[in-house]
C-alpha cells in the first residue's frame, strides 16, 4: 500500500529527512504485519500476513529509486523482520533485514523504517520475512522497471506477470519446525504448493482454488517467477509450450529456450511464452525436484494454474503436461548448466580475473549426539544437523552488524568484536578443517559439525573465489545457497571433489551466469566469484529453510573502504533493540 509522500515524512527520523524536490524517485510503501484467516485444502487457518495478503503485497519501482517501508509488528507475540532478497543495499547492510545479523528483530507494537535505493538492478526480485520460518506466508514480489533508455534486451511482451511459488501446510508452520527442533528429526512436509497463493484442481476442495492466466493468441508474455517455497526445489511446465529464459535473479541471460524450468528456493527467473498454440485451456504445473534419496519425505503434490486462450470455449478439457521425474537430476544439472549471461555493451559480465581469497566450503548435512541420554529421532538416535566446513552456524542474541561497526569519530569503523554483546570469532577456516573423499561412499565417522558464531573476514575490494562442495556424510543433496548484499558469477561446477588444479582451467570467465542464489550440485562442487565492494555482514545460507535451521550457513564480515563513498553508510538512529 503506498502512503502519500507528505504523510510518511513525518515517520522519518531527523537525520533521515528528504529532499521533497527528488519525491518523484522515492517510492513509499507500509506493510502491516498480522494475522489473517485463509482456507486452503478443506483447512480454514490463521496465517501472518502482510497488509491481509497471501502472497503479500508487490514493490514495484524504477531502477535508481529510493524505496521507503514502514514495517509494523501488530502480531500480539511474535517478532518479525524483512530481507529484501536480491536487492544489493549497497552500503545500507542496515537494512538487510535478517534477523540477529544485520538488525534485531521488530517487536509486537513496534515498527521499523527500512529506507534502501536500488542501485544498478532492474528485474525480478522479493521480499520476505527472515526469522524462524515465517517466510512460509510472509513473501512478495519486487519488480524494478529497467531506466527507460533502456528498456529490455528482448522484444516487449504484451503483459507481464508475476508468478509465486509457495507452500502450504494445513498445520501452523512455526509449530512443525518447532517440533523438528525439539525432536531431532525431520519436519512434516507441506500439504500443497501454491501458485499466486492458490494450490490448484488436483488437491481436494480446490476444483475452483486456481489461478488463471488468460492471453490472447499469438502474444508473447513474460512470467516473473519467484520460488518463495520453504523447502522445495520445483519443475515448471506449461503444456504444449516453449519457455525462454531471458533473466536469472535479476540479471539478464542469453535467451534459453525449452518446455521445462527448475527453479530452487530463493531464486527468481525470467521467461517469455508465445501463446502459439490452438484455442483451449493448457495447464501451468509445478512440482518438486528431489535429490536427497528415496528415504528422505518430500511434498509429492503437484500444484496447477491454468492458461487460457480469449475465446477458446469453456467446456475444452484442458491439457496436461507431462512434467519430469521427481529426481530427474540430469534435466537439472542440465537446465543450469545452460544459462549464460547475456554478457552486452549495456549488461557486461564483470567476470573478477585475478582472485586475493580462494576459499573451499564444504556443505551437507551431518548427525549430532542426543543431549543428554535421550533419543533423538534423526539418525542413529541423533539429531539432524547441517554445516558449512563442519560448523553449525549459531546465530547470535543480538545483531551482528551492530556488534561489527561501532560509532568511532565520524564516521563508523570496523573493530574485531570490540566493546560487543555478540559473542562470535571471525576465524571461519578458508578450506575444510578435516580433508577426506568428500563425496565418495566411505566418510570419516568423527565428522560431527561443531557449533559456532564465525564469520570470515574479508578485506574491502577483494576479488574472491568460493566452490561449494556437496558431502555424502548423510547423502549427498542439492543446496540452494543464497549470499546477502552481493551478485556471483557462476564460473564453473562438476561432479565429485573439486580439483584446484585441474578443474579452474575449464571456468567460464567470460559469460558465466550472474545469480544470488546458486544450486550446489548433487555430489558434486559449484565455483563462484565476486568483488567485495560493499562493506557489512553479509549471511550466506542454504535456502533450504530447514537447512538453516540446522546450522547451513556462515557471514563474511566486509571491511569499510578508505574513502566516505566505499564504507557503510551510519545506522540510523531508530534500530531495534534486541
């Protein structure tokens, strides 16, 4: 919901006031955060919300504009806080928004202004919210219209629209993972998945819960879509049609045509359709790619939205697709390995050549001891965990950027935990601190995760370089791994161990995909580069949400710069408290 320019100016605080001659590239918007009935799947529940929205309300602004959000928590007991995922906050790490790194979470009865301008990005983008597993519901698009000089690098489209792909569980989400945490073992999966909120004709009491796209012969349609599922890699296919990639994570890609998408947790994606085929009804459907073996559950369902044809007629059964395996893992593998970026004079690929940190993580999943004498209910008795180079991310009781950056003259300073309430290190090890056949059959059985607060220091514009590498210690799985504040190139990927002398020879350094969100490869490794130009804390996590839960993740600490215009920007004067 917008709010008149003069009316939000008197929720800003003083050092935050505007120039009223620039209003016309402020974009104000007011999210109130609360409860909200919904029925899905014969199941009349109460979810959060924003502004009584599910999916919440879309941010839609022009490339270079400042975007205002007033935040209020009318929730009676629960905390909230907002990540604008994919949005760089380029020196504004204030206003991230994951919960303990860059902010203390919003209170009951409190608000808080996020206050960012987006900076050199233009696409598909979302907004959720980042604590606990309160982006089940709480989710959005943000679309950033290109500077008009530009425009696209591909023929406009007739219409554009959003699609968001979500879960739906019929229990109260915070209560499941509650339970997984409590227990050891895995989450209940999710009764449906949902397309605009609505899970479609193939689950009961939804022959009319269904979205619809309605076009017009021979037009061509841009898709934004955004996977804002919890836990679920998915498929998309729309029957009897071809789809083009033209944009991954808000950046453009060579177009790429075919009949399917994967689409992980945390990305968005770009793509054009031509609606080229007879007058009907063809069916838009959605569902899982699993990779983590037979014996881990998943949610089975197939979700569906319907497009349909101007005068095609109403009793025209509509056409189904046949959509791939469940643990089609080559059409995946495949699908990525397939997108470059478009690498032009107006979208050059700034491939890092010369690299200062060469960093190797190993990500997967591990089993802890039962506290105690109990009997947990993950394997062996023990307790699930995830890891990233054997460390169980903890995160912290207060804000780690605000323990980080500390008011120091005028200007605001890193100091190595100086003067903190977090307790965290900044010694997160650059390689594995045990090396074994990270992928192979046989694993050490002394490779329980330790748990930790440690971020790993990087200088202010280091060129760095990061391969992920899958584990089999429990199997091995394909992670959706997200980094807050920055793009990567995908420069390579292979299966099995990565070999640092061998493998960085065959690295795209010239058109590699440009992405926020990357899969690691299911028992194999995915190389990514990126220029640490912007100075804060920076999460980087599994979006897999249990994942996170379970401690798949780690922070880089990025250092101020030298000058004013290369260090972060002084908080505001209104965070927070935890």
């Amino acid at each position: 919901m917008a709010r008149p320019p003069n009316e939000l100016l008197m929720l800003l605080p003083a050092e935050a006031a505007i120039d009223k001659s620039s209003a016309n590239s402020i974009s104000y918007f007011d999210f109130h955060v609360n409860y909200t009935y919904f029925t899905h799947l014969c199941h009349h529940k109460r979810i959060v919300t924003v502004n009584n929205q599910f999916p919440g309300p879309p941010i839609i602004v022009n490339e270079g504009d400042r975007v205002i959000v007033n935040v209020t928590n009318h929730l009676p007991n629960q905390n909230i806080t907002i990540h604008w995922h994919g949005v760089r906050q380029f020196r504004s790490a204030w206003f991230d928004g994951p919960a303990y790194i860059t902010q203390c979470p919003i209170m009951p009865g409190h608000s808080f202004l996020y206050n960012f301008t987006i900076a050199n990005q233009r696409g598909t983008l979302f907004w959720h919210a980042h604590i606990n597993w309160m982006r089940s519901t709480v989710h959005g698009p943000i679309i950033i219209r290109p500077k008009k000089r530009y425009g696209y690098p591909f023929p406009k489209p007739s219409k554009e629209i959003p699609i968001v792909l979500s879960e739906w569980w019929n229990s109260d989400t915070e209560a499941v993972i509650n339970e997984a945490m409590q227990t050891g073992g895995g989450p209940n999966v999710s009764d449906a998945y949902t397309i605009n909120g609505y899970p479609g004709s193939m689950y009961n009491c939804s022959n009319t819960d269904m979205f619809k796209i309605k076009v017009k012969q021979g037009h061509t349609y841009l898709l934004r879509i955004i996977n804002a599922a919890l836990n679920g890699d998915l498929f998309l296919r729309i029957a009897g049609h071809n789809l083009t990639v033209v944009e991954v994570d808000a950046s453009y890609t060579k177009p790429f045509e075919g009949n399917t998408i994967l689409i992980a947790p945390g990305q968005t994606m770009n793509v054009l359709f031509t609606a080229d085929q007879a007058l009907g009804t063809y069916a838009l459907a959605v569902r899982a790619y699993t990779s983590a073996g037979p014996k881990v559950p998943f949610d089975s369902s197939t979700a569906m939205a319907m497009v349909e044809y101007e005068g095609s007629s109403k009793s025209f059964t509509p056409v189904m697709p046949v959509l791939p395996a469940y643990n089609d893992t080559y059409l995946a593998d495949s699908f990525s390995a397939s997108l470059r970026s478009l690498n032009s004079a107006g979208s050059p690929a700034l491939v890092p050549k010369n690299i200062d940190r060469h960093l190797l993580f190993t990500v997967g999943m591990a089993v802890k001891p039962c506290p105690g004498q109990g009997n947990c209910q993950g394997p062996a008795g023990g307790r699930f965990a995830s890891s990233m180079n054997n460390i169980s991310f903890v995160f912290p009781k207060t804000a780690l950027l605000q323990s980080f950056f500390v008011p120091q003259a005028s200007s605001y300073k890193i100091v190595n935990g100086s003067g903190s309430t977090a307790k965290f290190h900044t010694d997160f090890p650059d390689q594995p601190t045990m090396m074994f056949d990270f992928t192979g059959s046989s694993q050490p059985t002394n490779l329980a995760p330790k748990e930790g607060t440690r971020l790993s220091w990087i200088p202010f514009n280091a060129s760095v370089e990061i391969v992920l590498q899958d584990t089999s210690i429990l199997g091995t799985e394909n992670h959706p791994i997200h980094l807050h504040g920055y793009n990567f190139f995908v420069v390579g990927y292979g299966v099995g161990n990565f070999d640092n002398k061998t493998d960085p020879q065959r690295f795209n350094l010239v058109d590699p995909p440009e992405r926020n969100t990357i899969g690691v490869p299911k028992g194999g490794w995915i190389a990514l580069r990126f220029r640490a130009d912007n100075p804060g804390v920076w999460l980087m996590h599994c979006h897999l949400e249990i994942h996170t839960s379970w401690g798949l993740g780690m922070a880089f600490l990025v250092t101020n710069g030298v000058e004013e215009k290369d260090s972060l920007e002084p908080p505001p004067n209104y965070l927070p408290v935890c």
